[in-house]
C-alpha cells in the first residue's frame, strides 16, 4: 500500500508515519513544513508542498500511485481560531477540500481524516458517543467539523470513503524517545506542566479550580500519541477491506484531572509542578472524556497506555532535550 500523509511531519502525523513504514507501507509526506520538521520525518519521502495546491496534490498521488491518504494538515489551536477564524478556515476547510478534488480526479478513494473532539463542544451528556450533536465553541472546531461534512457529501458524490477520527486529548511521545511534541508552540496541558517543571515557563495556570469535580479541576480524556497512530493503521486496514465510512472517537473512555496530571508528573520527574490557579476559560467544559465503544468494535482498536505511560514518555522527551529546540520536536 502507497499512503500519502498530509501533515506527517507534525506531532500525531510524525508518529502515524514511523508505525507505517515499520509495518513495511511505502509512505510519502506532503507538509508545508510551516509547524512541521523535517526530522520527524522517519522512514518516509517528504515532499514540501500545501494541500490547497490541488494541481500539485492530483500529480503526487498519480506519480507515487498513492492507494490511501491520510489527511492531517491543519491549524489546530482553538484559542489562535478565535482570534483569526478566517485563516483556520481558509486552511482546515479549503484545505481539505482541495485534497478531495485531486482525490476525485485521479481516482483514489479512501482518506483517514484527522478531526477533534471539539466539535462536540460543551456536550450535554458524558462520556462523550458518536451520536452526540455536533457543537462546536471554536473556529476551529467549526473548521474540523466543516470538513466532516465535506468528506460525507464526496462519500456520497463521488465515492470516496471515509474513517473520521475525533482525538481527544492527544499526549506523549514515543516510546523510544525518538519524536515528540514542540513545547514551545504547543497549548497542550502534559508539555506546559513540563515545561514549568524544567524552569522554562513560569508556574503553570490551572484554569478553574472550583469546577465540580472531585479535585476542582476539569477533567479531560488523555490518548497517548501511540495509540493514535495504531488507530491510523487500523483505519487503513479497515477502508482496504472494503469498510464503509464512518466517524470514531478515539480516547481512553477515562477521564484525568489537572491536579492528576501534575501528580502523575511530579511521580515522572521526582520534582515539584509549579502551578497557581487561574479563573476558568469561557467555553471550557467542565468535564469531557469518551466513550470509545464504537472504535473498539469497527476497527479492534483498544487503547493501550494510560496517563502514567503518557506523563512518562514526555517527560523523558523533555528532559532528554533542554535548553534547546529538539531537532525531531514537532507541533
């Protein structure tokens, strides 16, 4: 199977990239290389481009003979979206439409979509399924589920099947130390307590300390970068084998505290996590975990690391690279 990866020299992407081609796939990458790095490009062709090009998208996948596509080019901060919504939607949305055209024309039809858990909102029921209505508090996520719509209607037009994963709160790096995540553009609760701990930061803002929740803190599902990568894999095989489209969550069906990350951190580093609260986000839920049944039973996926493995990873990532921009870190 010849995959083409948009966006594989990112942070879930990099990690998507080196499970396939361990497993033997023939993978190249189309990145813009904007957020992206090089050397987070493991056992791939990297190729510099952007997926609104749709001429130069139909020319790859016909020289490469590309089967299947993975698509996870995007902007993806939601606080960034509301402060410049047209660009996430010029991006996330064109972007992707664009790469479905040049998957119509030159007749590929399966793509692994990369969305959020974000278009879910503030949801009224938790853990979170997939028949829960969308909506979305962001641009961002408004992008996301946009394009959803967008894959659906080319399903539909034209053929072209699709596995849509919502992430919940993507976290980790790999297993051997080898590619993780950039702190320093990053939003992510797991790198910025690090980031903290190692005297990079000042003290961590806990956003809410008087939710009701056992500890105050809100809660959120943490998935180890692995695990989404593995799930990828899966989302290949399952389209290969005639599967028809869908839309999956993909989270540990646990919820983690903020006060557990710092905990499950300061047990990682044998050191103190400096933190001081801070008033709540507008638009964050208080509590927000999946319900990962579906995954489970379509593509035989089944998480495999919990927060302590999560916690762990990137702190060996980390502290392995200080005072310097990581050379493999990727956003």
């Amino acid at each position: 199977m010849t995959i083409l990866v948009t966006g594989g020299a990112g942070y879930v992407g990099s990690h998507t990239v080196r499970l396939l081609a361990d497993r033997g796939h023939k993978v190249v990458v189309l990145d813009t290389l904007e957020t992206g790095d090089p050397h987070a490009v493991v056992g791939a062709d990297l190729v510099v481009g952007d997926t609104r090009d749709t001429a130069r998208v139909a020319s790859l996948l016909g020289s490469r003979q590309v089967d299947t596509v993975i698509h996870f080019a995007a902007y993806k901060a939601p606080g960034d979206s509301m402060d410049d919504p047209g660009r996430y939607f010029d991006n996330n949305v064109g972007g992707a439409l664009s790469l479905l055209r040049a998957l119509r024309d030159s007749g590929v039809r399966r793509v692994v979509f990369s969305s959020t858990c974000a278009v879910y909102g503030n949801p009224d029921v938790i853990p979170v399924d997939e028949t829960q209505p969308p909506n979305p508090e962001s641009p961002y996520g408004e992008s996301k589920y946009l394009a959803e719509r967008i894959l659906k209607w080319f399903d539909t037009c034209h053929g072209v099947r699709s596995v849509i994963l919502r992430y919940f709160n993507a976290a980790g790096a790999s297993l051997d130390g080898r590619i993780g995540e950039n702190w320093d553009a990053t939003t992510n609760l797991v790198p910025l307590a690090i980031k903290a701990t190692c005297g990079y930061a000042p003290p961590l803002k806990v956003f809410g300390t008087d939710y009701p929740t056992p500890d105050g803190t809100a809660i959120r599902d943490y998935v180890h970068v692995v695990d989404l990568a593995f799930a990828h894999a899966q989302a290949l095989d399952y389209l290969a084998g005639g599967g028809a489209s869908t839309v999956l969550n993909l989270g540990t069906g646990r919820g983690s505290s903020v006060l557990e990350v710092i905990r499950s951190l300061e047990s990682a580093s044998a050191r103190v996590v400096p933190w001081e609260p801070a008033s709540r986000r507008p638009g964050d839920p208080v509590a927000l975990w999946a319900d990962n049944t579906r995954a489970r039973e379509v593509l035989g996926w089944k998480p495999r690391y919990e927060l302590d493995d999560i916690v762990a990873t990137a702190w060996r990532w980390h502290s392995e690279h200080l005072g310097r921009r990581p050379p493999t870190a990727v956003r």
